[in-house]
C-alpha cells in the first residue's frame, strides 16, 4: 500500500451471518467502487447494488460519496415490515392484553 491508498471496511449482516471486507482505496474512490471492489456480492448474492442504501458508520451515505481513510461502508438490508406499522400493531396488541379481551 502507498502512502497515497489506504484502508477502508466493507460491511453487511444478515440475522445468521456478517461480513466485514477490508479494501484498499485511493483517494476519490466512492462508495459503491468500494463495494464493488470488496466482491461482497459473491458472498452474498442478494444484495442489490443498484438499489441497495449504504452508510458509512451509522450515518447514510450515497453510492456516489468519496471515502475518507478508515471508513467503514454499511450495506443495509431492506425493512421487513413498515417500522411505524408495526409499533402500532405491537401497542394495539398491547392494549387488548391489558384490557383482558
């Protein structure tokens, strides 16, 4: 590695199984050439890179976004269910347990 490429992580979890790829980047290298870089399609084959979201630690980053130095990329899986959704279902369901009907 030069002293002009440096290191960033590439990382995706599933319930049962998680993945963090180090890659060697340069400056101007975005988010998705990271990703791509990585291969970590070939381990996981469902993601969607043309529509999957990414984060780079916790804070949402577009495809497009140059990396810094030590980043770590976030593949985020889609949601299950609407959040809002189901915390209404959960409080609902919660309110007929107290009621005892």
């Amino acid at each position: 590695m030069t002293s002009e490429q440096f290191e960033v992580e590439v990382a995706y979890a599933k319930a049962d199984e998680q993945a963090i790829i180090k890659v060697t980047a340069e400056q101007g290298l975005t988010v998705l050439q990271a990703v791509e870089r990585s291969r970590i399609t070939d381990r996981f084959p469902e993601i969607d890179l043309e529509n999957a979201k990414f984060g780079i630690f916790g804070k949402a980053a577009k495809a497009e976004a140059e990396l810094n130095p030590g980043d770590r990329i976030e593949i985020y899986r889609p949601l299950i269910a609407d959040p809002k959704h189901a915390r209404k279902k959960r409080a609902a369901e919660g309110k007929v347990l107290k009621n005892g009907t």
